[in-house]
C-alpha cells in the first residue's frame, strides 16, 4: 500500500507540474487525520472474558481541482483509511 501511496502522491506532483501549462487554475489539497481509540473492558461476545483494546485510526485524502477551459472544471480526490 505504501509504494501505492507514493506513486499516487508522484503522479499528482507531475500533474500539478504540467497542468499549468495548459490549465489556467489548478489547486492541490490534502488532509491527513490520525485518531486514537481506547476502550476499557470491552466484553466478547462468546465469552464473559474482558480485555482492553487501544488502536489508532488514519484516513488521508489528496484532492486536486483543476479548471480546463470555462466551461470544463475537473476534480479528482483520493483516500486512503485504517
């Protein structure tokens, strides 16, 4: 997923490098989120055990918006979560 991720980010950098020259407005945007979840004694449902369980959660999004011609507006958004 990784060498995934950066041919992605690597195919977005050549678009944002070349569409200037034949798109008059281009805008690059991202977000990455990291989130951590912790729950105490959470209860299994075949058995009467316990257990604590702690992970964290990603989810990140590029987005790139382009405007061909004025009447022809292109927008492309990528995400990845875990």
């Amino acid at each position: 997923m990784k060498k995934i991720l950066i041919a992605v980010f690597a195919a977005i950098l050549t678009a944002a490098w070349v569409l200037p020259a034949m798109a008059a407005d281009v805008k690059i945007g991202g977000e990455l989120r990291e989130r951590g979840i912790w729950v105490d004694n959470e209860k299994q449902t075949d058995t009467t055990q316990t257990r604590n369980v702690n992970y964290i959660e990603q989810r990140l999004r590029l987005n790139v918006a382009a405007e061909l011609e004025s009447n022809v507006k292109v927008f492309v958004s990528l995400q990845d979560s875990r």
